[in-house]
C-alpha cells in the first residue's frame, strides 16, 4: 500500500478556484441585475439589495488564500529545520 500525500495548500488551484468563484459571483449578480431591469417590481428591487451582501464572497475567499499561502510558509519553515 502506498502513503496518501497529505494534501497541502495549492497555490494554483485557490487562485484558479477564486477565479471561478469571482465569475460566478459577478454572473448571478448580472443576471438579477438584468432581470429586475427587463421586469420592474418592488421585490426585485429587494432581491438586487440582498445581492450587494454577495459581493463580500470573493474577499473573504482571498483572505483564506492569504492565510492559507502564510500556513504554506510555516511549512517550508519546518522543512528547512529538519535539514539542519
């Protein structure tokens, strides 16, 4: 039987992952945006407001690619100790 590699931080999907993250975010708040223009209501309005909150995702999800990238540091950092 092989080991499993513990699965560290990958610098490359998280960047991939916000990326797509982003886009789905800025495409579902177009397509309400685009809705309520084509079909005016006061609930529609209500929904674009709640859609603003949505706008927070993609900069959380950045700032646990921060933490995660400064977790990667601390490893590269045991490693360099256990050569020495």
């Amino acid at each position: 039987m092989s080991k499993k590699k513990k699965s560290g931080f990958d610098p490359f999907k998280a960047v991939v992952s916000h990326g797509a993250l982003t886009a789905g975010t800025i495409g579902s708040i177009g397509t309400a945006g685009h809705i309520n223009q084509t079909m005016p209501s006061a609930t529609g309005h209500r929904v674009m407001a709640g859609m603003d909150t949505l706008k927070v995702v993609p900069t959380v999800h950045a700032a646990s690619i921060g933490i995660g990238s400064l977790g990667m540091l601390g490893d590269v950092e045991k490693k360099v100790r256990r050569r020495k």
